[in-house]
C-alpha cells in the first residue's frame, strides 16, 4: 500500500482553485492580504497530514457546514511561523510560534491566516477519544508550547518526513500522537469560554434533533421545541439566532429534506403529497420560499435535476482531482 499525496500551489490553482479544493469542508474566503498558498498532503491510513504555507485566506465553518458535511473527527493545526487567528466563531485568538489550536469538527469555528506555516493533522474521533474521553471540551482552545512541546515536535517531524514514511507506521504514529494529546490536555483546564460554549452546543443539538423529529408535523413551532428541548423561549432564541432564528432552521430543514426527495428518481409522490409531507401548511408558501432557496419552484426543480444529462450544482469534481481526494481523505476518518 503506498501513501496517496498530492500538493497544491497558488501558482497553479489560483484562489479560485484554493476556494474549490476545500468546498467539501469549509467556507473559504479572502482577505485583505494578498492570498498565496502551498498545500502538501499525505493520507496515512485513517490519519491526514498537511503542511501548508497560507496567506490573506479564512476558512469558516458555521452550524449549516458543521450539520450538512457531517464530519466528525478532530485536527490539530501546530503554528510554525506567521500570523494565525482561530477559534470558535467569535472567539477567535492569536497563536504565536509553536502554539497547537484543536478544533472538533463538530462544532463551529474560524482561522483567518496571514503568511502563517503549520501543520495540520486529522485523526479520527474514536481514535482520540480513546486516550482522551473530554478532547471535544477543549474544542477551540490553544495548547501552549509549555504543554504540547513534544506533540508539536512529533506533528513537524512527521510532515517533514511525509514522503519518506512507510504506511505501516500510520497506526502507532497516530497513536501516539493521541497520547500526547492527552497528555497535553491533562495539564490544562477548560476554559470557562469553551465549557459555556459546549454546553450551549448540547443545547442546541438537544433542540436540532427535536426539531428533526417533528420536520413533518406543520404545528411545529418555537412553543413546541422549546418545550421538546427544555429550554425556555428565550433561550431557544439565543440558540439560534446566529443562524437566522428557530423559524428559519425549521423552514430550511424542510427545503433541504423536499430537496433531496425531489433530486430521487424513485420518489413518485406528487408535488402537494410531499409539500404536506414534509410539514409545510400549504403548497403556496411551500412554492414561494422553495423559490427563494432555489430560484425555481418545486415541480420544474425536479423536472430539471431529473432531466437526462443534468448534473447537480455543486457535485464532487470529475477524476482523481485534489478536491476529490481531499473529500474522500476527511470521509475515511468517520
């Protein structure tokens, strides 16, 4: 088995080709600076390592990329040199040189980068849960060098030593890069921004799968999550306003679910039997904000995902192209 690897530069690609290569997993915007990235990958097993070089980028993941992509494992991002913000969204901080920040794919959060060089490793969840059951509390916070000196010293040593690593390796480096982890971890207290953070992430989840539940029921509504989740009202707001409100969320879960039974060619139901089926209290208003998300109504957005030839917006890259592996890299870690 060989080590899959590729690398991507500015020179080539371009932002656009940058902005493209992660669409799998982040948002990815420019900033004032002048952009310029090198990327060098390596999968190892079930572990991803990159060493990359990037400047006048930010990558964003918000609660709508963290639910809809559905990844679930940790990184761990070791600043060499260079400017690195990072953290959960609005919370974000600088590192300095030698600094590790980890991030729980599960929740959200940002980096914006200024000619900043570090490594990034991926392992899969179960993996680092293992050696450390409450890694997902420190989700966001930043190991300083004191703590974390030699797992910073195992990241750069193995993305120095990549390309000349054997597969049969990846199991214990992996391992042992989650004791140190651990080790790192068990020197430190959560901060009291990052506790209060994941329990309004409990909450919110709480709520989410309430409402996922309860898609199709049309007197779903604010009364009623709040109930199911057993916040007040009041606070369910708080939950949701930084993505537009409980109504919204409900509102574009039925748009994402009547989507995706309209795209399956073995969904027969009429257009008014999936509109009450997927909650909405009328065809009009379904149409209308269907519409709004889509730019079509429901029956010609089927007639056109169904044509013969048509492509969905949106779909993985053809071949063996770095979105394509980099996306299957990050599905592999599940």
């Amino acid at each position: 088995m060989s080590i899959q690897s590729f690398t991507f530069t500015s020179d080539v690609g371009g932002f656009d080709g940058y902005q493209a290569l992660y669409a799998s997993g982040t948002d990815v915007s420019a900033t004032d600076a002048p952009f310029a990235a090198r990327v060098e990958a390596y999968r190892f097993g079930r572990m991803n390592v990159f060493e990359r070089v990037l400047s006048g980028v930010e990558h964003r993941r918000n609660w709508a990329r963290v639910r809809n992509d559905g990844f679930e494992h940790f990184t761990l991002q070791y600043l060499r040199n260079g400017v690195f913000h990072g953290g959960p969204l609005g919370d974000e901080r600088r590192l300095s040189p030698g600094d590790i920040i980890l991030f729980d794919l599960t929740r959200p959060q940002r980096t914006r980068l200024e000619m900043a060089n570090f490594v990034t490793v991926s392992l899969p969840r179960e993996l680092i849960e293992a050696a450390a059951p409450d890694a997902g509390r420190f989700h966001g916070q930043i190991l300083p060098e004191a703590v974390s000196g030699l797992l910073g010293d195992l990241m750069g040593s193995l993305a120095r030593r990549a390309a000349a690593t054997t597969p049969e390796t990846a199991t214990s480096t992996a391992r042992a890069l989650s004791e140190l982890l651990a080790g790192a971890l068990g020197q430190m207290q959560p901060s009291e921004e990052a506790t209060s953070a994941i329990l309004t992430d409990l909450r919110r989840q709480r709520a989410e799968a309430f409402i996922e539940a309860r898609l199709h029921d049309p007197s779903l509504d604010v009364a009623m999550v709040a109930r199911g989740a057993g916040v007040s009202r009041s606070a369910l707001y708080r939950l949701f306003e930084p993505t537009g409100g409980v109504a919204h969320h409900i509102t574009t879960r039925r748009l994402e679910r009547l989507s995706a039974a309209l795209r399956n060619p073995a969904e027969m139901r009429s257009i008014t039997t999936l509109t009450f089926d997927h909650g909405f209290s009328s065809e009009s208003h379904c149409s209308r904000v269907f519409r709004s998300a889509f730019g079509v109504p429901p029956g010609r957005y089927r007639a056109e995902i169904r044509r013969p030839g048509a492509d969905e917006r949106g779909g993985p890259l053809a071949g063996e192209s770095a979105r394509s592996l980099l996306d299957a890299w990050s599905r592999a870690l599940a």
